[in-house]
C-alpha cells in the first residue's frame, strides 16, 4: 500500500503527476542562522520562522521548539 494525499493506493495503481511540485524540485524550507562569538544571533526567532516555515507545506520536522533548543 502507498499513502498519497491522503488515501491508500495498492502499490500497482499508486502515481503522481510528473508535474507535481515535489517529483519536480522537492519541497524544503531553510533558516540561515549567524553565529558570531561562538553565541547564536536571536536563535529563537531564526527557528520559529523554521517551525512556521515547515508547518505551511505541512512539514514535520522530528522534534519539538524545544527539543531543537537543548
């Protein structure tokens, strides 16, 4: 069974448009985050953006604000 936008497919009759975005270019987000002084420049605001970054192209990035921070 495939998963695709939200249903199950048998593995035969699973496809996806050759012009979907993903198949095409992938799907990503990127936060460029500065260090200077070995201190991270406002880190906190560099990962929210991440967070709200991924949650718009529903993006599970594996680990809490939280988790990332510690």
């Amino acid at each position: 069974m495939v998963y695709i936008n939200g249903k199950f497919y048998p593995r035969q009759d699973a496809s996806i448009s050759v012009f979907d975005s993903g198949f095409l270019l992938g799907d990503g987000v990127w936060e460029g985050i500065r260090l200077y002084n070995s201190k991270f420049l406002f880190l906190g605001q560099h990962l929210e953006r991440l967070f709200w970054g991924a949650s718009q192209i529903d993006m599970d990035i594996g680990k809490t604000l939280d988790e990332v921070t510690s």
